[in-house]
C-alpha cells in the first residue's frame, strides 16, 4: 500500500471550503434549521428556568414565613415565661 497524501496548496483549501460553505448555505435551509433548534431546545429550557425560578421563590418564602413564625412564638414564649413584676 502507498501511503501518498495529496497535498493541496493553501488556496485549494480555501477554494474548497468556499464552495462547500456556498453549496451549504444555498442548498440547506439554515433558517428553518436555526428556528427549529429554538423551538426544540431553547424553549424547553427557558421554560424549566422560569420553573425552578418559581419554586425557588416559593422555597424561600415559606422558609423566611416559617423562621418568622417561629421567632415570634419563642419571643412569645420568653414573654410568658418571665415573672411578672
């Protein structure tokens, strides 16, 4: 077996990838392509993020309620708990 590589120079390389990237743009439709990956990727994961935003939220608002609630019933309860002059 030969193990020759073809060599083409620098403007053969250019000129190939000129015309794969023409033959690309004018035979593919990158548009369509580009709305479809915002319809099946971004969406879903925007959507997941406002998700996890909601829920976050809703975490630290009944954990700020519930310490609240609770700092109040143990100053209640130190209240009570002294004598009474």
């Amino acid at each position: 077996m030969d193990d020759r590589r073809l060599d083409i120079p620098w403007w053969g390389k250019m000129l190939l990838g000129g015309i794969g990237i023409f033959l690309i743009w004018k035979f593919t439709p990158i548009l369509q392509i580009l709305q479809l990956t915002f319809y099946i990727v971004l969406i879903p994961l925007l959507l997941l993020a406002a998700i996890g935003l909601v829920g976050r939220g809703a975490v630290e608002g009944f954990t700020g309620g519930f310490a609240a609630t609770m700092e109040a019933a143990r100053h209640r309860a130190e209240e009570l708990a002294q004598p009474q002059q």
